[in-house]
C-alpha cells in the first residue's frame, strides 16, 4: 500500500498568489510534521498537491513562470527530499492552464 497524501487548499476566493503561497506553507508545514509524529515513512508516500495559483476569483492571474516559481519555492521549503513523487492536482485550472503551469516548472531543476 502506499499512501497517497493530498494536503487540500481550496482556492475560492479573490486572495492573490502571495496569500496562496503563505498559507500553502502553513498547511504543509502541519502536514509533515504530523506524518513524521506518526512514523509514517516519508519515502513510502506520493505527495498529490495543487499548484500555488491565485484565488479563483482574483483578477490579477498569474503566469506560469509565476505559478513554477511560487510552486517549486513551496516544494522546496516544505517537502522533505525523502519523498519520490509528487503527482499535481489541477486544482480547477483548465486543460491548457494545467499543462502550461507544469511545463514552465519542468524548465527548472528539480530533484522529483
């Protein structure tokens, strides 16, 4: 078995990147702290979260330069290099907004 772990951060709302990105940080913080209080093995889960995007109802979008740079500046503070995959949500983005979010973090190095 192996645990797929989905920290969910709903995006409604008109908050812009900056407030996704805090409390992103916060909710995941929390998250691994508690899977490390129950011994769960980090190299033993998949991580499937969102990407950092505004508030669906904000009129400033971001672009994926911007969604990459806030996502992997997450994924770097908060996700212990011990976990193998990271799977995304498209968190309510279109088809075309998902892939070009994902490919403009592909540009960048990563170790996933």
């Amino acid at each position: 078995l192996v645990p797929i772990v989905e920290p969910e951060i709903l995006l409604d709302g008109e908050h812009g990147i900056e407030r996704t990105f805090e409390v992103a940080q916060k909710v995941w913080a929390e998250v691994f702290f508690y899977l490390a209080e129950n011994n769960v093995l980090f190299e033993g889960i998949l991580l499937k979260p969102s990407m950092v995007t505004p508030g669906a109802e904000c009129k400033d979008k971001a672009s994926p330069q911007q969604v990459a740079e806030y996502t992997l500046k997450l994924l770097y503070s908060r996700i212990p290099p011990a976990v193998p995959g990271i799977m995304f949500l498209s968190g309510g983005q279109s088809e075309v907004e998902a892939t070009e979010n994902l490919n403009a973090m592909n540009q960048k190095p990563h170790p996933w």
